[in-house]
C-alpha cells in the first residue's frame, strides 16, 4: 500500500522529534554525573575560600566555630572541620585524656604530661555507655601503657593499654588508621631496622590525671565515624608525608564507601597564629536533594539544545523528500559511464520506490551481463596462458630425454662404440621411464588443479601409515646409507589416506633423494590440541633462504645439488602442496641447524 508524501513527511518529522527526545533523556542519563561532579566540586572549592574567612574571624571561640561547621553542613551538605599541624582536630577539648608520664629513660618523655584526644582511639558513644569491654580503666587514676613513634620530633600514639602484655590483647586502644599506615611505609624500607631510625619508637608508663567527655550537643562532634576516619587517614598520609603539604592550591580526593562515591577536599592555611592548618571537608555526590537542584541548571542547556536540533532537524527532513531523486539522477549517470557500483536505498513504497526499484534491477543485469563477459574473457585468457605454460613447460621438460635418446640411436645406427651396446639402450630405457613417470605427475597435477576432483575423508592411524612408507622405502635408505629415526605417537587422523600417504612418499623420497650418504632422516609426530604435526627432517642438506618459498613450484630447480641427476620429475612438491591445499590443513618447510625440515598438519578424529 502506497502512502502519501505528505503522510510521510508528518509521520518522518514526528519521529524525529521523538528520536531527538529520546536522545536528550539518554544523553542526561550518560553525561549528568560528570556535570553534577563538576559542579560540585567547582562550587565547594568556591565556598571554601569564604569559609576559610570567617573562621579566621572565629578561630578563637571554639563555640562560635563549631556553629560554622554546622551551618556550613546545613547550606552546603558538606562536612568541614579545622586541623592543626599534625593532623588532629582543633577544637576537640571536649574529649580528652591527660596523662603523667614516668620517669624513663627518653629524656623527652620523662615526668611529661601528655595530653591525648581521645577520638582518635574510641568512639564517643562507646566511652560514653561504659562499654565494660573498652572504658573501664579509662578513669583518673588509673595506670596506663603507651606506645608511639617520634614523626616531627612530636609523640605520635599507635596503641595504649593497661600494662605492656594488654598492648596485643584485643581490649587495648589503638589509633587503627596510624597502624594500618605503618604496615604499608614499613614495606617501602629495605628492613624493619631502617624504617626505626627514621621513625623512632617509644614505651612509657603513666597515671591517668584527667579524662574530659563531651556532653548534650557536643556529642554529635564525634559521632560522625566516616568523616573521622577520614580526618585520621589523612592524619596518617600527613605525618608519613604521603601529602604534598607544600602545595598551596587546594586538594580534591576521590573516595568511595559502601558504593557510596565522596569527595575529600583539604585546603592548606594559616590559622590566626600563623601557624599551619588545614581545613578538611569531605561530601557527598549522591543526596537527591542537591541532585534535583543540578537538574534544574542542567535542563536550561537541554532547552536550547532541543530547539537546536528541532530547527536543524526540520531543515533536514524539508529536504529529504527530494534526496532520492538527486540520487536516482547521479546513479543513472554512472550508468550511462558503465559504473553499476552505486545502488540507490529502496526505503519507500510509493512511486519513487517503484522508480528505484527498476533503475537497480536494470543496473544488475547490466551489470551482471558485464561481468559475465569479462569473467568468460578473463577465463579465455587464463586457458590460453595455461596452455602456452603447459606447452612450454613439457617442451622443455621433455627436450633433454628425447635428446639423449636421439643421440644413443644415432650412435646404435652408426656402429660406434659397439661394445656399450646395452649402455645406450639402458640410458635409452631410463629416459624413456623417466618421460612416463614426468607425464603420470603432469596429469595428476593437472588433476587436482582442474577442480573437479573430489577429496573423500576416512580416518585411519597416521603411525601406520608412515611404519609403512618406511618398510617401502628401506632399500632406498640403505642404499645411501642413511640413518633413518622415527618418534612416532599413535594417533587417528581424519584424511584421505591414499593422498596423504602420496604427500609421505614424496616428501620422504625428496629427503632420501637431497641428504648426503650416512646422514640421517627424522620422521616424527606430535600432538597440538586439535590436530598432529608431521616433520620429515633430513640432514646434512640445507636450501637457501629465499628459495624456501619457491620448492613448491612446478619443476623447481635450485642449487646445483637439485638436477636431473636426482632422478626426480620435479613435480612431487608441487602434488604434495595441492593435496594439502584440498585438505586446508598448514604446511612449510623450514631450514634446521642441521639441514631442512618439511612439515604439514592433520586434524585429529574428535
């Protein structure tokens, strides 16, 4: 059923507009993320720089800078919070342990007092219930083990306990992040020995005087876990020098949790003391609060867009209608040139369809006509090559038998050397087997290249076959002398086994016939996956490199060695690479340290 232009027209434009839609809806789904990211991030580091003014306004009210923290959470749903030097949070007076030291040995250490925040060694909800397991000795009075490293010439604690043994027991306290990091910067020393001189340890002894908790609101400061091992990771990065904290452009880290994707951002500073601080701030990249708000800038780009593309698409489609007629008209021109390359797209069924429809058909038979006489020409002219080779080829093949067979007449006819009477006619006699044997490879070669012959696949076992050939051909070998060697596994192949043992003969016999008296000839077998290797292998004779290809052809003749004194007719290669050919099975021949090697390839019977 035809339809009409216009129908086609408003049922191609809306189309495309749906197209153009879907398009949109696929590419927010595809490119949202990376925009939402972006934007993210760009205005975080944006309000950093005026976070970091009021809290410089406010460093020295600590309650005053904790309501900044909350609010900037609030406006931002972004977690912020101010650390000194070595990483610890600035304002955590709230959640402390102070201890007095013993006297040691460490002259540093000795009858100090330490004060300890302890946030970075148990979770305040767990201090706060009691929990029997952890807390009760954390308690003024009580006696208690430390153990650290000296990073920065300052006391960095990795565990503390009640006495030295508790220090590996489970309800010892230990800053898991400082820990986990040792385990990782040790492995970059040479040994344990120097990663100590660098980082010196130490144990001492003390009495618990005064340990502060948080109360009512101040609790919250240190229930947000994820953001705390956050902070003390980067402790541990900071006190090891994994960060570049000579960089002064802020510094943004990816960081994923739970399938969970944040964003870490730490931005270096100076406090109002002028010393280093950092302020450290980490959010989320998935609240759907803030994700509705993205949307809503996104979409002013996906408005202009779309008007884009709707006007573009129009202009197109306007034009489209008259696109095959164009096409029609360049096609029948090139057809007028003979060129029946270009087809023109039948995407309709109206008149312009039918119209196309009929210009291919014509092209084709055309076209086909065309080809036809040029492939009967290109035939005609391949026979006649052919023949002019095959002509040649026999010429000159048979040129030397028949002249030496000329002669020995000529010299039986006039009498001379009577007494090498049966010489001449032996030399007659092997001409003459020689000429039957040249003219039996020259038709089965002419055989197998005609197309017509048909390869019938058997299985059978390849070692048989070739203990065989070798009981054939044993008085050949003792004739020369030669070594024969056979490593042989035994093995069913699928083949035509009278051709494949023809391909044996002859490569055998080429091996018999190049290798020198008392060398050796190696047959062997072996496995791949699916199929067998077969190797004949003869010493003592090597071909030169680029001549490897060429053994193959018809009549081949190489380095002197390879002359009609071999006895061969010079086409067994040949019938042995076009048997392999039928079998689509791979073959070579490759030069060995010792001589040449012939190989082929047979599948084995599933």
């Amino acid at each position: 059923m035809k339809k009409s232009i216009v129908l086609k027209l408003f049922l191609l434009t809306s189309g495309l507009c749906l197209f153009i839609l879907a398009v949109i809806f696929v590419g927010q789904t595809v490119f949202f993320k990376q925009f939402y990211v972006h934007q993210k991030v760009k205005d975080v580091n944006a309000v950093l720089q005026a976070y970091e003014q009021d809290y410089l306004n406010y460093a020295s009210n600590t309650q005053e800078t904790v309501k900044l923290e909350q609010d900037f959470y609030q406006k931002y749903n972004t977690w912020i919070t101010a650390l000194d030097a070595q990483g610890n949070l600035k304002y955590a007076d709230d959640f402390f342990m102070e201890i007095k030291l013993d006297r040691s040995d460490d002259s540093a250490l000795s009858n100090k007092t330490m004060t300890l925040p302890l946030y970075s060694f148990i979770n305040v909800e767990d201090f706060i219930s009691d929990n029997p397991f952890l807390t009760p000795w954390i308690k003024e009075g009580e006696r208690i083990v430390i153990e650290g490293l000296i990073m920065n010439n300052q006391p960095v604690i990795q565990r503390m306990g009640r006495n030295v043994s508790n220090l590996r027991e489970e309800n010892r306290l230990e800053n898991r992040q400082m820990v986990s990091k040792e385990y990782e910067v040790v492995n970059r020393f040479a040994n344990p020995i120097q990663y100590h001189e660098k980082y010196p340890s130490f144990l001492v002894k003390g009495t618990i005087t005064k340990v502060r908790t948080p109360e009512g609101a101040g609790i919250s400061h240190y229930t947000n876990h994820l953001f705390l091992d956050r902070i003390k990771a980067f402790q541990a990065d900071l006190l090891y020098g994994d960060y570049d904290h000579t960089a002064n452009t802020n510094q943004t880290v990816d960081y994923e949790e739970n399938h969970v994707n944040y964003k870490i951002f730490v931005d270096r500073i100076k406090d109002h003391d002028g010393n280093p601080a950092y302020l450290f701030a980490m959010t989320s990249l998935q609240p759907v609060n803030e994700a509705a708000g993205m949307i809503k800038d996104y979409y002013v780009y996906i408005i202009i867009a779309t008007l884009l593309l709707v006007l573009l698409a129009s202009f197109y489609y306007s034009r489209q209608i008259a696109r095959p007629l164009l096409r029609i008209n360049r096609t029948t021109q090139q057809m007028a040139g003979l060129d029946f390359s270009e087809k023109i797209p039948i995407k309709t069924k109206d008149e312009i369809g039918d119209l196309s429809r009929n210009i291919n058909q014509l092209s084709e038979r055309l076209h086909s006509h065309i080809l036809r006489l040029q492939q009967d020409i290109e035939k005609e002219k391949q026979l006649e090559h052919t023949r002019k080779e095959f002509i040649s080829t026999v010429s000159h093949e048979l040129k030397t038998p028949l002249s030496v067979i000329q002669s020995c007449l000529a010299i039986l006819k006039d009498g001379v050397a009577s007494h090498k009477r049966d010489y001449y006619f032996q030399a007659m006699e092997d001409e003459v087997i020689r000429m039957d044997l040249l003219i039996v490879d020259m038709l089965e070669l002419a055989k197998y290249e005609s197309g017509t012959y048909k390869m019938v696949m058997d299985s059978f076992y390849i070692d048989d076959v070739i203990e065989r050939i070798c009981d054939k051909l044993a008085v050949d070998i003792a004739a020369k002398q030669l070594h024969l060697y056979t490593s042989l596994i035994p093995v069913e192949v699928v083949a035509n086994e009278l051709r494949i043992e023809q391909v044996i003969i002859n490569l055998l016999t080429n091996a018999i016939r190049y290798t020198p008296e008392s060398e050796s000839i190696l047959v062997t077998t072996s496995e791949d996956q699916d199929t067998v290797k077969i190797c004949i292998e003869n010493k003592g004779a090597r071909i030169p490199d680029d001549q490897l290809e060429k053994i193959w052809g018809r009549f081949y003749r190489g380095e002197p060695s390879r002359q009609r004194s071999t006895r061969g007719t010079g086409l067994g290669l040949a019938i042995s690479k076009k048997i392999l050919e039928m079998h689509d099975m791979p073959y070579g021949v490759t030069n060995t340290p010792d001589g040449v090697m012939f190989y082929f390839h047979l599948n084995k019977k599933a």
